[in-house]
C-alpha cells in the first residue's frame, strides 16, 4: 500500500466528521480511519505528567516532544495521520500543558531536570525503543534523553530544532547567553514580558508568516498554550528555562559528537521561513549525518501545525 494512499484514507476521516457511517463500510474498508487518541495521566516521582496516546502499542512507538511555548497540543493533528501505522506517545513536559506546575520558588527548571522526567515516564509506561521528533525545547530535552542512552533511539526525526550554532545568528546567540549570566531585574522583566500574550501571539506564532497567510495557523494553538501561562508561577517556570537554554549552546559539540559516532537513521523536515532558528541549522546536521534526508518546507517555526499534512507523509514515507 503506498503512503499517499494510506493518508488520504487517513484524511477521509475528517472529510466523513460527525456523519454516521453506512452500515457497509467495514473495518478493513478503504477508509482507514486512525485509531481514537486518549489523554493520560502518570505520576511519576510524586508529580503528575500528562501524555497523549494513540495507536497499537505493540507496533513501533513514536515519541513527539513539543517545544515552547506548548505541548502535545501540538501535534494534535499529527497524531491521528501516524497512528494507524504507528504507536504514538506525546508527553507534556513538566511545568507545561496539564503536566504539574511546581512552583519555580522551590523547584528550579533546567533542561536536565525535563529530561529526567520524559525518560521516566517512558520507563513508567514500558517503552524501551522509540523514534524520537523534537521541535525547539524538544531538542535539548530529546538530545539528554539519547545521551544517557542512545541505543534506545530507533531514528531521529528533526524539525526546526537546534543541535548546531549555524542555526543561531550572533544576535540570538547573544541573547541566549545574556539570559543566563545577566542576573537583573531589568533582565528578568525582560525575559517574563516575552511570555506575554501580545508576544507569544505575534513574535512566536505569526511571526515568521505574511499577513496575507495568517489563516494557515489555527488561533487554537496559542489559545491552548495561554490557558498555561495564565499566571505568575507559570510564566516563571519558561523564564528559568530561557535563563537555563544557553547551556545547550555549550552542548552543542559534545550531541554532534554523539550523532557522528552513533549515526542514527535521521529525518530532517524544517520549516525554511523560521527566523528564529533558521534553515542553516537545519543543513549543519549534514556535516556529521551525511545520510540524513532532508527537507526544507515552506513554513515558519510551526511548521508541523503548518503543514501537518506534509510532514506525516514525509514520517510515514522516512519509517517505512
């Protein structure tokens, strides 16, 4: 069965909505549907981490890492076009989504401590081999998850996400660093004001669209993500991890170390239009994983709540 004929079949779902199905379509029809996603929660060391699930779990598991300022609201629409083929986990990091929120008063957000817990809860849940996608905060979560075992990782899937300098202008790499070491309170109201509503909605989500493309990305998204960062506590959670992201910059050479030694089966599927993280850092991967297949798409940062349909063809084309 070719792929581009599974998802529309997969899409046929969407086309059908609510109606009743006729009473002659069966299982093992033409339309494929993709099996119903379910919303979970697992504690884990005490704290309550959420994961959207779906797919067979006895098939190969894909693991969806979201990036900031959201969660596996995410990959909402993703999801179902990977999950007839796919097992398909797509946690909340902690202090994200409905994930717990502990106060950054009395527990300090690292990278680290993200990576901690993801790992866990796929040990929770019994998930020894997975693909990996990571986009933005995903990588420097998913890049610790495969360092402490990369024999773990069945195959890299990258979208706009960060392993190399190359997709970092000075200008950003500078405000990276300045996060971390500039201590001020004028710092710290600088970093909390660019988790605000006006800035997340126009500096994150529209900004690497023309105002003539706005309707391509769904006002859902960063409504859901606002409902988490609707207080105090929660924007300082996203504060301490800028203050933390400079330490993935220094990183950077010992996870391209790993992917030269390891070479993993990698995807690499990127928004070209990101300016933030741009498509440079995307063709750096090819230095130290010349096998990598990679594919520069016509979107921003967002680019799997862009072109959601691309990317599940280019996964299901990639695995199979």
């Amino acid at each position: 069965m070719k792929i581009s004929t599974y998802l529309l079949g997969t899409l046929s779902l969407f086309v059908i909505g609510c109606q009743e199905l006729p009473t002659s379509i069966q299982e093992d029809s033409v339309f494929f549907l993709p099996p119903p996603t379910t919303y979970n929660t697992l504690e884990v060391n005490g704290v309550d981490l959420f994961y959207r699930e779906a797919g067979d779990p006895k098939k190969p598991t894909i693991v969806l890492l979201h990036g900031y300022p959201s969660s596996s609201h995410s990959y909402r629409n993703l999801i179902p076009m990977l999950a007839s083929q796919y097992h398909i986990i797509a946690p909340d990091n902690l202090g994200s989504g409905y994930s717990d929120h502990l106060n950054p008063e009395t527990t300090t957000y690292t990278f680290d401590l993200l990576a901690e817990y993801t790992n866990e809860l796929l040990d929770e849940l019994k998930i020894t081999n997975y693909t990996l996608y990571m986009q933005d905060f995903g990588a420097p979560v998913g890049y610790r998850m495969m360092m402490k075992d990369p024999e773990r990782i069945d195959a890299l899937i990258v979208q706009n996400a960060n392993a190399y300098l190359d997709g970092l202008t000075q200008e950003r790499q500078a405000f990276f660093k300045k996060a971390q070491e500039d201590t001020s309170e004028e710092e710290l109201d600088f970093l909390y004001h660019i988790t605000s509503e006006e800035v997340i909605i126009n500096k994150q989500y529209l900004f690497d669209l023309e105002t003539t493309n706005y309707n391509i990305q769904s006002p859902d998204a960063w409504t859901h993500d606002l409902t988490f960062l609707n207080t105090r506590v929660d924007r300082l959670i996203q504060v301490q991890l800028f203050q933390d992201y400079y330490n993935n910059l220094l990183a950077y050479p010992t996870w391209q170390k790993m992917l030269k030694e390891t070479q993993p089966k990698t995807l690499i599927t990127w928004g070209a239009k990101d300016v933030k993280f741009n498509a440079d850092g995307a063709r750096a991967y090819l230095r130290d994983l010349p096998n990598a297949e990679l594919h520069l798409l016509d979107a921003g940062h967002f680019a799997a709540e862009e072109k959601t349909r691309d990317i599940a063809l280019l996964i299901l084309n990639f695995l199979e």
